[in-house]
C-alpha cells in the first residue's frame, strides 16, 4: 500500500509517497482503509518539526481520515471489518491504510459520506471543544470569529450557527466572508479595510462579544480583547499567523473576561471518554445536517503535497481533502 511519508522536515516538496508494507492492528486497533483525507494547517506545521508534537521519523503526516475497517485487533469491541468510520488522529492519516486506536473512531452514521466526514474530523472537534468545553457559548450569544475563511474559522461559524449563536465572521477578503456567509454568518468584518474594534462597537451597540474564536494570532487579538464583553471568554486555539501576540493583561481586569487554550490534542490523551462524547455528538449533527463541511477543493492522493502547499500559501477558502 502507499503512504505519504516525512523522511526529512520541511516544506511539501520533501514528501515522498512510498510502497510500504500493509499494517495490522494490536490490541484495541483497527486497520481501515482509507476513501478521504482531511488537510489542515496542523498537517503544515507537523511536517516542519513547528508544531508541539513531533513524531519521530519517518511518519505520515494528515490528521483526519474516513473509510471502512479492514481487521480489528483483539480487544475490540463495538467495531467490525466493514464499518464505515472517522478517524480522528493527531498524524498517520495519508496512507491507503492506517491503524487507529479504538479511542480515536467514530461511526460513521448513515447519510454521511466520506468525503464530508473527512472534512469534519480536526477543525470541527477542536471547535467544538473550544465553544462547548472552554467557552460554555450559549443560545442568544454572540461569537466573533477571527480568520472566519480558514478551516477552524469555518467550522467555529458553522459550529456557532447550530448552537444558537449570533455569529460576527471576520476574514481579510470578500472571498473568504462568502465563505462565512454560506455558513450562516450573521455579520461579516473585512479587517482589512475595516476598523476591527469600531465595528465591533457599532454591531454589538458598545456591549462587545462574548465568545472570541481566534485560531490565527496576530494584530487583532488585541482590538478582539478590547471589544468582549462582561464575562466574557477568549479561545486561543492557534497562530496561523506566525505571530504570537503579547497582551496586556490589564484588559483581562477591566473586562473581567477570561482567556482560555483549547488543545484537542491535550483533550482527547486526558479526557479520552469525554472527546469521544463529542464526536459522537457531531457525527449525529453532521448525518441530521446541522452541520455543512464546505469542501472547496479536492485533490487526488497522488497531490496531497501539492495540496498542503496550496494550503500554506492561502490558495484554499474553506475545506480541502485529498480523495483515496
């Protein structure tokens, strides 16, 4: 079988898709043969050595994968060959085969096919968890979303939507506001020609918001923390930027807000039991279509680099995946 393999850090084009051996499960494993894999910026990051996991090599990197289970390993329970499944991993996705520990499936429910599943997996359980487990968003409030054409953000305003929220989306083009805007978006903010913190003011009459959804970092954490209101709630998930921000945590005091890490990689090794409740709860959502992956491109396996490329040089508004 063929697996895209990190044999030596750095940018796409020092992958190198390979022949390598079928796997077989161990104890509380599964083989499933891969249909659809998920891109993210994580897979970008992983295979520079710049995110905070770093396998050893070589590895395939890809985070996200759904497919049909070809053997189970001894101690399995609740799963068979020929289950359609989500796996929801932190590496090892782009392979026509992989091994995915039991804590890490979900079933697929009929309706779904695998191509939306493949795009749910990553952005969609790490905002969850950002909104539901360390923001506690609620029906009636309102949701900032920052990078709101990316990945996490399209999920955070999909996610946002199907909970109730009044959803303020936030990208630095028309194109990827369309994006929010398919997704149910209430607001839309250019901040690239707009005053973040003045808009803000204006849509939400001087109150601010009440949940941040910033996966990005940069020059606007600080208008975003300027603009919460009363209690509310900052979720730092990333740094897509590359820029780290520095706040003054003096705005914490006036505002008597909180800001809060969301690390679905932490969640899911401390809190395995309660991460599988969530997926669960989101594959249920994504077969009774509350939720709407927007998959804007595929690609064939053969280009999974060509597709983190594209990727890390902003070449894709939503939701990429590579198809097996």
């Amino acid at each position: 079988m063929q697996a895209l393999l990190v044999k030596t850090l750095g940018l796409p084009d020092k992958l190198v898709l390979e022949d390598i051996p079928s796997p077989h499960p161990g104890r509380g494993e599964v083989v499933v043969s891969v249909k659809a894999a998920g891109i993210n910026f994580h897979d970008t990051l992983i295979i520079q050595g710049l995110y905070q996991h770093k396998p050893p090599l070589p590895f395939s990197p890809g985070a996200d994968a759904a497919g049909v289970i070809k053997e189970v390993g001894e101690g399995v329970t609740g799963f068979k060959p020929g289950d359609p499944v989500i796996a929801l991993m932190r590496f090892g996705a782009f392979a026509e085969e992989i091994i995915v520990p039991l804590d890490r499936l979900t079933h697929l429910r009929p309706g779904t096919d695998f191509e939306q599943a493949a795009a749910f997996g990553l952005p969609y359980t790490t905002t969850y968890h950002g909104l539901h487990d360390c923001g506690h968003l609620a029906p009636g409030e309102t949701l900032l979303v920052l990078a709101a054409g990316g990945g996490i953000g399209a999920a955070a305003v999909d996610l946002g939507k199907a909970m109730g929220a009044r959803v303020i989306a936030c990208a630095s083009s028309q194109e990827k506001l369309e994006t929010a805007r398919q997704l149910g978006a209430d607001e839309l903010i250019n901040y690239e020609k707009e005053d973040l913190r003045e808009a803000l003011k204006n849509l939400t009459k001087g109150r601010g918001v009440d949940v941040v959804c910033d996966p990005v970092g940069g020059r606007y954490a600080e208008a975003a923390v300027r603009s919460m209101a009363y209690k509310g709630r900052y979720l730092v998930i990333g740094f897509a930027s590359g820029d780290i921000p520095k706040l003054a945590l003096h705005w914490t005091l006036l505002k008597s807000c909180s800001i809060v890490g969301v690390s679905r990689g932490n969640f899911m090794d401390v809190e395995p039991e309660a991460a599988s409740r969530n997926a669960d709860v989101l594959a249920g959502w994504l077969a009774e279509g509350r939720l709407h992956p927007l998959i804007t491109a595929r690609y064939p396996f053969a280009k999974t680099a060509q597709a983190l490329d594209d990727l890390m040089n902003r070449r894709v508004s939503g939701k990429a995946i590579v198809i097996l």
